[in-house]
C-alpha cells in the first residue's frame, strides 16, 4: 500500500469539509477519486500534496505516519499534485518550470539555463512527450502545460500524482494523451489519483473508485462492479438521471438575431434565437463558439454585420450595452471572467443591478441579504450564509452564483458557454433544469457546449460551427455522429484543434 487516509478531518470556519475522509491507493494504479462539488475531494487531496492541514485522522505514506507541512515537503517524499488551473509561470520557458526552484548553477551564483534545458529535454524525450524545452509556458495549449507539470513532477522523481480535473479543458485527442500518461506512469509502478466528473472518461482510464459524499467517503472498490446508475447514486445519495431530458416548449418571439455578423475569422454567421428555446451551438475547439459569444456580449464588437436583441437592432459595442439589451453570459472561465472570488455570495448577485438594492447611491444591505437569499434558494447554492466568500464554494455553486446574478438581473437573452464545465452530475442537472425555467419564463438561451450528448438531450436546435462559420443547423435529438459531420474539418477530421 502506498498512501492510506483514514478518517481524516477538516473544518474551514466551522464549516466541515471532511467528516470521514479514507483512501487507500496501491503502487501501479489509477485510482478514481469521486463525488459532487463540495464533496471534500480537492480537500483531502490538498491534504495530501501538503496545502492544507487535517484537524484529525492518520495518513500514512508506504507505511509510515506522516503529516506535510507544505507542498515543498510533500514533493520530497514522492507526492505531487497537477492542478486544474495552471500554476506555471507563464514568462518562463519550458525548462525552467520544469526546474523551478531547483535550478543548475554556477560557481558565480549565475543561472546554467543551458544545463537546464538540456536536462528537461532529457525528461521530456525520456517519456515521450511532445514539448519544446526553450518555448515559453504562455504559449503552450492548456495540454501542454499539464504536460510541463507532469515533467516536473517526475523530475522530481515523485511515486504519486494527483489529477485534479486534468481534462476539463482539453480537446478529445488531448484527452486521451492524458490517458495514455497516466496509464505509463501506472506501468513504471507509479500511482496516479485521477479527479475527474466525466462519466465518459472512468472506464478508459481507471482501476478502483473512491467516492465520497458530504465530505465522507462512502464506496470504494473496482469500478468494474459498479454500473452507471449505481456510480451516480453513491455520489449524489439518491437515483438520478445523468443527463437532464427536456421537452421542448412551442418557440415565441424572436429575442436573438445576427444578421452577417463578422469578427475577426468569424465570417457571416447569421440565425436566430426565440423566446422559451435553447439553441445548442457545437463545433470543434477552435470553431470560434466562445468567439461568437463575446461578440454578441458586446466584448469584441464586430467588424460588419447587425444584432438585434429583443427585438431592436442594438450591435453591442460593450458589455454594458449589452447588458442594458437584456443579454447575460455565463461565461466558460467562471472563475476569472465571472465572478468577484474574493467578495461574498450577496455582492456577486447584487454586482449586475446595485441600482435595485441601493436607495440614494448608498447600498441597503439587508435589502440585498434579502434579494441574495430569494436567488441562493431558488438555485439551490450550498453556502452557509450569502455573507460566505465565493471563492471558498465549490465550482459547481460558483457557477450557480453566476447564473444567478443574471437570473436577478432580469435578462432576456442567455449565453451559457461550457456550462457544465468542470462540475458534477448533482450540478449540471440543477444548471439544466434552471436553464429549462429560463427558457419557461420567456428567455432565450443559447448553449455553447463540447459535451455532445449533453447538447443532444437539452438543445431544442443544434447550430454547428467550423473554422468561423456556422456549417448548418440540426434538431435536437440528432445523432453526435450527425453533428462532427458538420464540424470536422473537410480536409482532415481532426479533434484536436489546439485553442477555441
């Protein structure tokens, strides 16, 4: 046995994130590490790489009681985590990330950047990796930099990896580079725990499966015994569907238009969007989907071409026209371009329309808690108070509380881009059915989304993109098959189109 967690607990202000935390991971195994957003993964995973500190519980590492005091530690004893979000330097090369922190240097004190590079080629080479050592990290695909990651940690000659969603953001050819990684790291008798909640992903790449619930493990065993539905339950304590079905309602209003709109490679995408729909927009990465979005959020204006929303030609030349039109976007890096992190629940719902809770250009903050507290109900946001920060959520309530700020706002007209990206089953049927209340209510929704039988089962249309334009429109309940013939690239079909 190589890392055995047993009964490991954490609290945060109170709050518990771990109750009842236990794993056990064998040497030249992939394991899975499961359960909803605010299940406790990322904590007891943190835990291990050294980030964080239990209140109590045993973790012993090949045997031994040990307790890191920092990811540095964790790292000298064989143990390294590959984050979600990339946490390289961006201005450096290659090479030196790979050596950060343990760089070659002269009898002068001077930097060997040449000894460098030549030893991370020799990483690189050695487990046939795809990188050049001299580019810089800034220029790299979201692969790559896992890529560089991974190079660092074995560098440091690490017997463990964490996977925290290694795939979130990675085309299908990307994906399965990260499967065949993990897979030789398991043959040189490394283990890997993999994070992931892409059903699709476990049964290409896993071994045993740990699930936890509410901050307690509550299964382990061989994925193999386990069917989907079964998988489903243990993670979210009840049956459910793992992709929401819809029924579509009868079109209303045209709430959307482009007419011969152009931006940059996106030429003359015109359709239109109705009141009480949600129209699916698929395309490789790199079609221009998320392009498309900022232009009708008013983020990147187009060059030529007309938009109308809600039945008045208004072209966005900001977002804060297209926000007084009615338009939202939830945007695919919630994170980032989405929410203020490091601000409460309240001031993220509030932010889009201060006007509605301040009287006489001061805020009223009990009118706020009130407002906030209708939207963190009607979403259904675990939080023990809208007064909790947002960046302290899990990903899947974070993206509540963006749709939620619009929801308050009172838009018309939804750009959800990637909604599903990066949370759980429990969440992403949540995001479908207030997508579905949305659509109910007389808005319009537009579902930029990579995940096929997603758009499949929820979309009313399909409008697929390629290479800037839109290739045609298909009804809902289409094949995937039907779709990647509109959105492959005529000349070669590839799925791994580098960046969107």
């Amino acid at each position: 046995m190589l890392l055995s967690l047993s009964h490991i607990r954490k609290n945060f202000g109170g709050v518990a994130a771990l109750r009842d935390g236990n794993l056990e991971v064998r040497e030249g195994e992939v394991h899975l590490l499961m359960g909803e957003n605010g299940a406790g993964k990322s904590t007891l995973m943190k835990i291990v790489a050294g980030l964080y500190q239990r209140d109590s519980g045993e973790m012993l590492w090949r045997g031994r009681p040990v307790s890191f005091a920092s990811p540095s530690e964790a790292a000298v004893n064989g143990i390294a985590m590959v984050h979600q979000e990339s946490l390289l330097a961006g201005h450096l090369t290659v090479a030196e990330n790979i050596f950060l922190g343990r760089e070659s240097s002269s009898k002068t004190g001077w930097v060997n950047r040449s000894a460098i590079t030549e030893k991370a080629r020799r990483v690189i080479e050695e487990n046939g990796f795809h990188l050049d050592p001299t580019m810089r990290v800034d220029r790299l695909t979201p692969a790559g930099k896992q890529l560089v990651e991974i190079c660092r940690a074995i560098s440091q000659g690490s017997s463990l990896l964490i996977f925290d969603e290694p795939t979130s953001s990675l085309s299908e050819g990307e994906t399965q580079e990260v499967f065949r990684i993990a897979r030789e790291l398991c043959r040189r008798n490394l283990a890997v725990i993999y994070i992931t909640h892409r059903l699709e992903e476990l049964r290409s790449i896993g071994d045993r499966v740990t699930i936890l619930r509410d901050g307690a493990t509550v299964h382990t065993g061989p994925l193999k015994e386990l069917t989907r539905e079964q998988l489903i339950q243990h993670m979210v304590g009840r049956p459910i569907s793992s992709i929401y079905r819809r029924d579509s309602l009868p079109p209303g209003n045209v709430l959307l238009r482009l007419n011969n709109v152009r931006r940059g490679f996106l030429r003359d995408i015109s359709f239109e969007v109705r009141a009480g729909e949600i129209a699916g927009l698929a395309g490789l990465m790199g079609a221009g989907r998320t392009e498309l979005c900022r232009v009708i959020f008013g983020l990147d204006p187009p060059e030529s071409g007309s938009v109308e929303i809600c039945g008045s030609p208004v072209t966005p030349k900001n977002p804060r026209e297209a926000v007084a039109a009615g338009v939202a976007l939830i945007p695919e890096d919630r994170q980032h371009h989405g929410l203020a992190l490091k601000l409460p629940i309240a001031t993220n719902i509030t932010l889009p329309d201060l006007a509605r809770v301040s009287r006489f250009g001061f805020l009223n903050k009990p009118e706020e808690m009130t407002l906030a507290e209708t939207y963190r109900e009607r979403l259904r946001i675990r939080c023990s108070s809208p007064k909790q920060i947002a960046g302290r959520l899990s990903g899947g309530n974070q993206q509540k509380i963006v749709i939620a700020k619009w929801v308050a706002r009172g838009a018309r007209v939804f750009l959800f881009d990637e909604p599903t990206r990066g949370i759980d089953v429990g969440a992403k049927q949540e995001v479908f059915e207030e997508m579905d209340r949305l659509a109910r209510s007389g808005a319009a929704v537009l579902m930029v989304s990579s995940e096929l039988p997603e758009l499949i089962q929820v979309a009313d249309r399909i409008l697929v993109m390629r290479e800037g334009r839109l290739t045609g429109e298909l009804p809902g309940r289409t094949t995937q098959e039907a779709i990647m013939r509109l959105a492959a690239p005529i000349a070669t079909h590839s799925l791994t189109e580098e960046s969107r």
